[in-house]
C-alpha cells in the first residue's frame, strides 16, 4: 500500500536510562514520523517487544516524562503551535501513559476517574456523561461503574485505564502491556480502541510494548526489539535496539495478518532468543 511520509512525531537520540548508577538502556536512537495515506486518516502504531527486563518499561518511562534521562534527547511534535515542524521536549503529562500496573485513583470509582480524565475537554456534563457511558457500555463496564479499583477484576482495571487515556490524551498515548491478561474479547476491545484512535486524527501516535509478538506483527506498522546487543560476541548487560521492522516497507502494515506476517514473527523472535 503505498505512503508518504511527513513531520516527525518522535525524536529520540543518544538516549540512556540509569537506576542509581546502574545502566539500563542505553544508545537508544529512532525517529517516527507521521504516516501519509491518501483518502484515509493513518495515525502511528508501533510496538516495542523484547525479553523480561530488557528496559521496555524504562523506555516508556522516559518517553513519557516520568524519568530523567541520564543522557539523550526525546523530542515530540509542538502541535499546539500548529506550525510545522515545530518540536519540543516531552515533559510530564504530554503523552498518556497507561503502565504495566493499571494504577488508578484509589478513592475514585470508574465513573468518576472517566469524569476525572475528561475535566479539561469544554464540554457539557451531559455530553461527558454520554461519552463515558458509551465508553462503559461497550467496553463491558457498566455494571462496575459505581466500583473502587480494589472492587474491580484486573481486566476491568486495565480497561478502565485504557478508556481513562483515550479520555484525556492528546496525540500520543504510550500503553505499557496493554494485552496482557485480557480474555479475547476484551483483546478486541483495545483492538477497536486502537482503530479508533488512529483513524480520528494523523497525528494520533499509539506506542505500545506486548509479549504477544503476533499482536505486535499484527497491529503495528513499526516494530522496535528491545534486547541485550552483542558486542565483541558477548551480551551486553543494558538494553537497546537490536532490531527496527517497518512493516510499511515490508508492504505489509494495514493489511490481514498472512503468511507474510508470520515469517516476521519467526524473525523476530529469533532476534529475541539471541538478545
Ligand atoms: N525502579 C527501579 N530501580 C532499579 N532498577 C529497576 C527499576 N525499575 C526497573 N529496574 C531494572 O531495570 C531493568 C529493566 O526493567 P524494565 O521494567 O524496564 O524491563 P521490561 O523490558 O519492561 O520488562 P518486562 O517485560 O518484564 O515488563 C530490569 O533489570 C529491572 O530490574
Ligand atoms: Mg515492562
């Protein structure tokens, strides 16, 4: 299918990642920019896998404001300016970030964190009520609506985040794991979700990490491996990027997942093994 591509929407250079002064990630460098299909609104979807403890969360962290950097530079589209090419350096609060753990507000119910998220939007209260009971009703959450987090299953809470990000994002939404755990009915649901949001605007930018590499190969149009480099035929002990897919130029992103796919999962998967 074919594409062009435009601004860049994600910048990120030399970027490294220390806990105390253990080295986590590190020489992370990618630039995303905004997918152009004619007669269709393409927002971003791209994933990052890799094995346990290779750094994805810590990357997402970064990416999102929550940690400082050690090194490096994370730079997102200035869309509030609305002129081109303008970029600036994310802060907290300028990417959704929906983590591993699906922290909620511990005092609120479903409905009033849905409220909550949607506290900046100029609307009416009845227009947010509709919005959140639509949200509710096909989401299956409407009987846990009046629920506190520690009232609620762990797939409830992880959509209730879902739903609470969609709220209150802007264009960019990092997902940490947003697969893990959910029946397959609720994998549909972030499916759809997925769907909607990149087709309400081009700049709409889903980042998300899975272990689910056939969910990876099937959603994403670019696919980042997240693992242990080899360096003078030894692993390196911090994490990086040791593998970018573009599904784009593989001619095989926005399509049913085929045989084509599945040899991509096999390749990544290798790479894997070995990082
Ligand atoms: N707050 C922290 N303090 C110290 N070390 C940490 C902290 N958080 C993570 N780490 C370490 O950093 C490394 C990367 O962890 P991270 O959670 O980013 O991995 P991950 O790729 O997300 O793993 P998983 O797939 O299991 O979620 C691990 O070795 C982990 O033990
Ligand atoms: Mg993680």
């Amino acid at each position: 299918m074919s594409y062009s591509t435009e601004n860049t929407l994600l910048y990120v250079n030399d970027l490294s990642v220390a806990y105390g002064d253990k080295t986590v990630i590190k020489d992370i460098n990618f630039v995303e920019k905004d997918v152009i299909r004619e007669g269709s609104i393409t927002g971003q979807v791209i994933a990052f896998v890799g094995r346990s403890g290779r750094g994805k969360s810590t990357l997402f962290k970064a990416m999102t404001g929550l940690i400082k950097p050690t090194t490096g530079k994370i730079l997102i589209a200035d869309t509030a300016t609305e002129s081109e090419n303008d970029a600036k350096e994310v802060r907290e609060g300028d990417i959704g970030f929906v983590d591993q753990k699906y922290t909620l507000f511990r005092n609120k119910t479903v409905y009033q964190a849905l409220l909550f998220a949607l506290r900046k939007k100029e609307m009416s209260k009845e227009e947010k009520h509709d919005i959140i009971m639509s949200y509710l009703a096909d989401w299956g959450l409407e009987k846990a609506k009046d629920q506190y987090p520690c009232e609620l299953s762990g797939g409830q809470r992880q959509r209730t985040a879902v739903i609470e990000q969609i709220l209150c994002s802007g264009h960019y939404m990092v997902l940490d794991e947003p697969f893990s755990g959910l029946d397959v009915g609720n994998i549909e649901d972030v499916k759809n979700a997925f769907n909607l949001i990149t087709s309400t605007h081009e700049f709409n930018t889903i980042i998300y990490s899975t272990h689910d590499i056939e969910l990876a190969v099937e959603l994403a149009d670019s696919i980042y491996v997240i693992g242990y480099p080899t360096i003078d035929g030894k692993l390196g002990d911090y994490g990086t990027i040791v593998k970018h897919v573009d599904m784009k130029e593989l001619d095989l992103a926005w399509k049913d997942f085929g045989l084509d796919h599945i040899e991509v999962v096999k390749q990544i998967k290798a790479t894997m093994l070995n990082s």
